[in-house]
C-alpha cells in the first residue's frame, strides 16, 4: 500500500484527474496499437515504467527517498477514479518475476499489553480495509501490514505501520483519519477480522502477495502505481512491492521494537471527515426520501426519545388489561352430544 481505497489507506482524487485520465485513454489506444513502453511513455508523457522494468531497476538512496515521498506526500492523495481507474489498472502490467513469500511473524515474545495492542490496531486495519472481502483478501492486509513492519521505510510496531500519518495531511490507512473509527464495526465480520489478524500475528503468511508493501481498490488508479512493481489482486485490491532491491528479501530484515501504542486522535480533524456510507460499500441502493418524512421512523428531531417499560413498571397495566379482558369473555358454549343440528 499506500493502502488507498475509501481506502481504503489512500485519498480521495483531488487534482489533476482529468489529466491523468486523458493520458490512461491514450496509452490504452497505444497498446491496443502494439506501441512499446516507451512509445507509449512519449506519446502520454507518463513517467512511469512497465513492471519488468521496475523489477531490475537498481534503487539508489535518492530513489528510495524520491519513491517514499511519492507514496506519503502530496502526490499521494492524486488518483484517477471510475471507468478511467479501471482502465488504468487494466494497462499496467504484472510482474512476470516469481512472487517471493515473506518469512513469518509471530508476536509470541512481545508483553502482555503490547500483543493485546498489537491484535487490536492489526484487526482494525483487516476490518476498516478488508472487512467485507474474502478471507484471502482479509490476510492479505495483514501481510502488508507485518510486511511494512519489516522494512526501513516504516515504523517497527504493528501498530506505528497502521497509524502512520494519522495525525497528519496523508495517513497511510484512509480508515485512520477519514472518521471511519468512529463507527461501531458489525459484530461477525469483527470477529472474522480478529481471526485473521491473531493467525498474522501467530505466524500465518500470505504467500500470494509475497512482500508487498501497498495496495489500492480497484476503482481507483494512485498516482504512484506505475512506479511501484504489480504482483497480484485479491478481491478488490491490487497488490504492489518496492521495485528493484528495496521490493527483494534483503530489505525486509527490520526487527520488531515490541512496544505498541495507539495514538490520540485529533477530534477536531476527525469532526471534518466524512466517513464512508456502508450501504455505499456495500452497493445497497441509496435511501430515497424527503428530509421531513421519516417514515414511520421515531423522529428525534422533535425531542421523541423511544422508551420502553421496565417489567416492574408494567406489571399493572398488564393486570389491569387482563381482568378486564377476563371480565368480558362470554360463557363457553357447550355442543350437544349429538352434533347433527350443528349448522342447520
């Protein structure tokens, strides 16, 4: 990742949009025409590199800085969107070079309150990412997250990866400053969530996103993408690894720091984001109504607050219904023993 979705972590398309979205249209029709990477590069002007490319790349200093800045800056949040996202996913290739599997991860050493941290911030990031898709889509975020733990670019917690920047203009997970948190999560896909992420954190890999470090929905298309070497989709998400020797298995030997810590939110940043519908993640149809009509519903915004009776104080009511209903039930009919007048 930059995990970017929702967001899933990413932002939503600011600028340049219709920009990018021409060139996606342009290197489409040259490819179609059986242009090569380069020509298609001249003709759009899209700096980019075909995934071969990126895998044998050598990556100097100023390029590990150029690439980190790229996936944590401004830039970040730049992104084309729609029917131009898909596109633009469709056009960049895979990577035709083996899919190494990370080495394990357990947490097994780390004390008491740090596991317990670590297993909270590892099911929020599969729950508010991954919630809603298959199991292998679930482990596959957290194999990002034990991925980025593991290499220089990033902080040695579980939980310093899922929170990166989330006090700042670019957070790394959407779901940690978009105002998803403050959302109670569904009690079944939690749990399914927490499953996945203890198996991570008990040494479970996800071997069919091998050593990727970022991944975006697929209806979007991240400004960094063509920079960064495509492995594999799961689901709706696309899987990506640092190109060159900063995406190999020498890079990924950071050892883990053992101390979790969740940090404060910013309320005030968190009060200006709008979290994401999930009968829109869902793909449920958009509730059609008049502000004022509410349906049948309770509406609390005439001071209605729903209240239902403790069994103490509606224990005379009851009674009282009861004995009059008892009062007015008619004599029980008694049927002759010979039934052959009934009905005539």
């Amino acid at each position: 990742m930059m995990p970017t979705h929702t967001a899933k972590p990413g932002l939503r398309a600011t600028t340049r949009s219709a920009a990018i979205a021409g060139m996606v249209a342009l290197a489409v029709a040259g490819s179609a025409a059986g242009l090569g990477w380069e020509q298609l590069a001249a003709l759009t002007g899209f700096a980019g590199e075909p995934a071969a490319a990126a895998d044998i790349a050598p990556v100097s200093r100023a390029e590990q800085k150029a690439l980190v800045e790229l996936t944590r800056g401004p830039q970040a949040a730049i992104m084309v969107e729609g029917q131009d996202a898909l596109l633009a996913n469709a056009a960049l290739p895979f990577s035709q070079t083996p899919i190494i599997a990370a080495r394990p991860f357990s947490i097994a050493g780390a004390g008491v309150s740090d596991k317990e941290r670590a297993l909270q911030c590892m099911t929020q990031a599969v729950y508010y990412e991954a919630g809603f898709e298959p199991v292998e889509g679930k482990r596959a975020v957290a194999q990002v997250v034990l991925n980025r733990m593991r290499h220089p670019a990033f902080p040695k917690s579980v939980c310093g990866v899922v929170y990166e920047g989330s006090n700042q203009r670019v957070c790394q997970f959407s779901f940690t400053c978009d105002g998803s948190l403050m959302r109670a999560p569904a009690p079944a896909a939690w749990a399914e969530a927490r499953k996945v992420a203890t198996e991570a954190l008990s040494g479970a890999v996800q071997s069919a996103v091998g050593l990727a470090t970022h991944y975006h929905a697929d209806y979007v298309s991240p400004y960094w993408a063509p920079r960064l070497t495509k492995l594999a989709q799961l689901g709706a998400h696309i899987f990506y690894r640092w190109p060159g020797g900063w995406g190999a298995p020498g890079a990924f030997g950071g050892r883990y720091a053992g101390l979790e810590a969740i940090p404060a939110f910013r309320t005030d940043a968190l009060a200006d984001a709008t979290p994401v519908d999930p009968a829109e993640a869902l793909g449920l149809p958009a509730e059609r109504r008049a502000e004022n009509d509410v349906g049948g519903r309770l509406d609390i915004s005439k001071g209605w607050a729903l209240k239902i009776p403790s069994p103490t104080e509606s224990k005379g009511s009851f009674a009282s219904i009861t004995s009059q209903q008892a009062g007015a039930t008619p004599a029980p009919t008694t049927l002759a023993a010979n039934d052959k007048n009934i009905g005539s």
